[in-house]
C-alpha cells in the first residue's frame, strides 16, 4: 500500500506570449480554438552567440514571434523555408 499525502504547490504557467515584432498579445490560457492555435504557432527563437558575432560576443538572442509575423518575415525576405 502506498499513502500518499497532499501537499500545496505553487505552478507557474504560461500565461500569454507578447509578439516582440508586432506586440499582440496572445493568450495561452483559452477555450477558444482561434486562441489556442495562435499560442501554439508562436515562434520561439533563441541563440547563443560565440565569439566574433556580428551581435555581441557570446550574446544570447531570444524573441518571440506570432505566426503572422514569422510568415510576413519568410516571405518579404524570401526565406528558402522547408515545410514537411
Ligand atoms: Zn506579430
């Protein structure tokens, strides 16, 4: 037999996503299906710089982008993007 016992945790969700192109704020807690897929098509990039970047030496690069501005991205700069 196992006993178990309750015990209060404090989570943390996430609770929206801010656009840094755009700056719509997208919503990750929804019942709305619009809502929702547009929390899971958010782009998330992150990069860590080395030595001798044309940013900052070993920098760290983090945004993030709503789906509408990823797309608006790829297809102004013609970005050769693979979709499987
Ligand atoms: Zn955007």
């Amino acid at each position: 037999m196992i006993n178990y016992k309750k015990k209060n945790t404090i989570v943390t969700i996430r609770e929206s996503i801010v656009c840094d192109m755009c700056g719509k704020v997208i919503k990750c807690v929804s019942s709305e299906m619009d809502e929702i897929i547009e929390a899971q098509e958010t782009f998330h990039g992150l990069h860590q710089c080395g030595y001798g970047t044309i940013f900052q030496d070993e920098g760290v690069l983090e945004f993030d982008l709503c789906q509408h501005c990823l797309k608006k991205i790829i297809d102004e700069n013609k970005i050769n993007v693979r979709i499987e």
